[in-house]
C-alpha cells in the first residue's frame, strides 16, 4: 500500500521593518494548532533574515512545519513605485503568483493575524471554490454606516463596503490563469499584465495601496471571489462601535486582525492580552493554565471597552482548539 504524504498547507507573509515579533508571534499561532503540515514562506528585508533563522530555528518543529526565506522583490522597471504604495513591502503580496510558481494554493495573511483555530479549516475553504472562483476574503466592514470604502473610496470596489485582504486564501493556478475583465483596455488581461495598468490608472485616487487595488479587480470580476465570513478577520471594526459581527457573537473569533497597531497600544486591551499570551506561550506548558487561564483573566480586566464587552468571542474558539487538539492527541496515543 503506498501512504501519500499528508498535503502542505502554504502561508505567506510579509515582513518589513519592526515587524519581526508580530510575525513571529502569528507563524506560533497557526503551529499550535493545525493539524496538517505548514510551509511558511516569508518575504522579509534582508536585515531581517538572520533574525528570522534564529527564532525560527528554536521552534519547536515536530517535523510539521518548513520555511523558506525570500527577499521582498518587485519588478525591476518599477519597483519604486511600488515600494511606496501604502506601507512598505505590503504590495510584495500582489505578485506572490508570480514569484511562488511551483506553488498551486497559498493562504496569504499580514503580519497582525492570529490563528484561534487550525490553519487547516480555512485552507479547507479551497475545496469550496465553485470553478469561476480563485481568491477568497472577508468583507471590509459589516455595518455600511461606519463603512470606509463606501462613505469615501474615489475608485470602484468589491460588493457593499469592499474587502479585506488581510487574510487572502488564493488558487494561485487559476489566478495565473485567468484573464480578467478591467476598465482599461476591452482586451481582458493576466494577472501579470494588469498589475502595472491598473496602479497607473488609480495611484492618485487610493488610500489602502494593495488592498485597494485588489478591490478594484474584484469590482470588475466578482464571480471570482469567495467571500468569507467576518469571523475568519476578526478586526477592531467589529467591536469598538458596538459588536457587528454576528458569526463571532454565536461561534467566536477564528482569526483576529489586529490592525492599526492595537497589539502594541493600549487603546484596544482585548487584541492585546490576546497577542500577549500567545507571544508568551511556551509550547512546552499545558494550553488550557499556561495560555486560555490567564488570557481569560487579562480579558475580564477589559470590559470597560467596547470590545471588552464581548470578550468572550475572544475565546470561545480558542477554548474550542484547545480542547479539540488535546482530543486529538489523546486518540493519537
């Protein structure tokens, strides 16, 4: 009987600047609890490579986990541009098609992402695709009133309030592909082929550099997006207004995005303790007093913020993983 080897899970992101620690923090978060195989693929600054092998070296591997190190790279006749866009390095991710070639799907995630549950179930959103889909993200806000591309945006977006491309699960095949319809040309254009153009065309009316960009593409061919839930992007959005994220009032927070910094600032106390006790997870304590105890406590100190209010959509997921992974591993014995 010939055993295939289990299938890879490929995630990328891009590091530049001070984000070595968040990184580092999200890549321990997708190790702890997925079950099938991880590749990382980090595109990183140079001066951060070495950094990167010594943590990454120490990590706790149990031969489910490989990484590949890539300088950030953009085509040459324009990479000023768009090292410019937005902030630096984060457009690398629009060519990852491009430059991961042998790579058939990828789960692309910024660096302020945190897995609350196994890598494995959002990846498992590929076989979900219908066949005109290539790309799956969540929905930029879920309440149109406090919505950013709908009140503001200068250039078309995706759906109501457009997406986020924080975590983007992609079929870089099909992406590679297809020719997508644009606004430029009636000739519809590659992946490749259309990056440039469209940047040309909208670089003076953008806000959110990538994203943006992305947005527009999604605009002109929305039969090729998945959209998933708010739950698997869990942002500041959804709970510093009020909670409107209704899939993470009933079943929890899957994936939080701390973006704008609140990891690192104490204007959202909730996505920080979070941060803070997976960065501190030791792998070699029990899950449930060395990292789901004292989270929990650190959480009960918050409910003077909004999104304290709701602190238990923070863990009802993770206390979830927790329990699932340990059920596993006692059937594994």
């Amino acid at each position: 009987m010939k055993t295939h080897p289990p299938e890879k899970m490929h995630l990328a992101v891009v590091a530049c600047g001070e984000r070595l620690e968040e990184t580092v923090t999200m890549l321990r978060s997708a190790m702890i609890f997925s079950i099938k195989p991880l590749q990382f693929h980090i595109f990183a600054e140079d001066q951060l490579h070495k950094r990167f092998q010594d943590v990454l070296d120490d990590f706790p591997y149990e031969g489910k986990v490989n990484y590949t190190l890539y300088p950030i790279t953009f085509p040459t006749e324009s990479a000023a541009e768009w090292k410019k866009l937005f902030k630096p390095c984060a457009s690398q991710r629009l060519f990852l098609p491009l430059i991961l070639k042998d790579v058939d799907s990828l789960l692309y995630v910024d660096t302020d992402i945190l897995f609350l549950r196994p890598v494995d179930d959002i990846w498992s959103f590929l076989k979900k695709f219908n066949s005109s889909q290539i790309a799956a993200m969540a929905p930029e806000h879920e309440e149109p009133r406090i919505g950013w591309y709908n009140r503001f945006a200068r250039h078309p977006f995706y759906g109501v309030t457009g997406i986020n491309s924080g975590v983007m699960l992609m079929n870089m095949t099909r992406i590679r592909r297809k020719y997508f319809k644009n606004d430029m040309t009636t000739v519809r254009l590659q992946w490749g082929e259309i990056l440039m153009p469209l940047l040309k065309k909208y670089k003076l009316n953008i806000t959110w550099g990538d994203q943006d960009l992305l947005n527009i593409m999604f605009f002109h061919n929305p039969e090729s997006l998945y959209v998933f839930p708010c739950q698997w992007n869990y942002r500041p959005d959804h709970c510093i207004y009020g909670s409107n994220c209704k899939e993470a009032e009933e079943e929890g927070i899957f994936i939080l995005h701390g973006n704008r910094g609140v990891y690192h600032d104490d204007k959202q106390p909730t996505f920080r303790a979070v941060y803070e006790a997976i960065k501190n997870y030791s792998f070699r304590g029990d899950l449930v007093h060395s990292l789901l105890q004292p989270l929990e406590l650190e959480l009960q100190k918050t409910t003077h913020t909004y999104c304290g209010r709701v602190y238990k959509v923070f863990i009802k997921q993770l206390t979830k993983s927790i329990k699932d992974l340990y059920d596993r591993r006692s059937k594994g014995r």
